[in-house]
C-alpha cells in the first residue's frame, strides 16, 4: 500500500497504556528487527548482525495491563550478516534443524510513568530455557496505515551470554556475551 503523506498521518497518538484498545496483537514481521551485537577479538568492535524472521502476538486488556503475555517467536535460519556464506556458518552455531525456533514467553511486565519497563520472560534458545528480563520502551499507540486497525509501537535491549544456551563455537574470536536490541510493532 501507499504510505500517506505527511509524517504526522502515522504518528503515535498517546504512549499512556491504559488508552491502548484491547484486543489481540499481532506482530507485524515488515516493521520488526532483532539485531545482535557481539564482541569480536575480545573487544575491537561489536560485529552486528540481525534476526529477520520474526512473529509473534499479545492479548492486551487496558484495565489489567500488566498481566499482558507476549509470545515471539524467531528464525534463527534469517541470521543476516550481509555475507551470505557467513549466514550459513552462524546458522549452523545455532543448529536450526534440530533446533528451529527461538521463543520468548513473558513472565512479568513491569512498566512507569515514562513508557520504560522492564519484561522478563523465558528464553528458549538452541534447546536451552533460561529467564532473561529486557528493558522495554512503548513508543506509543495510534492508528494504523491509512487509518486501518491500532498500531503499538516499542523498543527494548537486552544481555544475554550465549555460553549458557550452549553455543560455544567461535571462540575466542567472538565474545560470550550478546546484546540484544529490538524494534518492533504490533497491529
């Protein structure tokens, strides 16, 4: 479809959670990123690459917000290096035929004043659940494209060490430890 224009047809109209409509989220794949960043030679620099492939939804209630579960799921075949040859190696880290899926499954939403939270969760990745809490940011609610539906918006970081998922390939070269950072929307 035809983006409007004008940016303010799109804007977000309030980030208070109560005024978001209830309903069922759907994670929209074409405005959602998962990028990972990861220490290369013990620390020259943070070689970056991304998830693709993500999905993913919520049922949100405004009156009892916080009990909102968020399940995501990810590819861990749509690793993006811009090196195809490289993706394949990375995907093989991850071993995606015996292990097709990273899934996240909330546990607890915390949130204040300023659209900042905290949402903690279980993270089972290459065959491996352990508890990971990302920082959250809802930038906001409005309508969608055109009008169409309700539009959230958020944006969140998080750490994780990947010698605790049992992926240990690649040392020393790369790093332990993982950042995490993600944008994503919901319609």
């Amino acid at each position: 479809g035809e983006e409007p224009s004008g940016a303010a047809a799109a804007d977000p109209t309030t980030r208070d959670p109560a005024k978001v409509p209830a309903g069922v989220y759907e994670l929209d794949p074409r405005h959602a990123s998962l990028v990972i960043k990861i220490p290369h030679m013990g620390g020259f620099s943070r070689y970056t690459m991304r998830l693709n492939k993500l999905s993913g939804q919520f049922t949100y209630d405004p009156a009892n917000w916080q009990a909102t579960k968020v399940a995501i799921t990810v590819d861990p075949k749509s690793i993006d290096t811009e090196d195809n040859a490289f993706n394949r190696t990375v995907a093989g880290y991850f071993e995606p035929d015996k292990y097709p899926v990273i899934q996240f499954t909330s546990t607890a939403l915390t949130a204040g004043p300023d659209g900042k939270g905290q949402l903690a969760g279980d993270l089972n990745f290459h065959g491996v659940t352990k508890p990971v809490t990302l920082d959250v940011e809802f930038n906001g609610v409005g309508p969608g494209l055109m009008g169409a539906g309700t539009r959230l918006g958020f944006s969140g970081a998080g750490r994780i060490k990947r010698s605790e998922f049992g992926i240990t390939a690649a040392r020393p070269f790369a790093g332990d430890v993982v950042d995490l950072i993600f944008e994503v929307e919901f319609v």
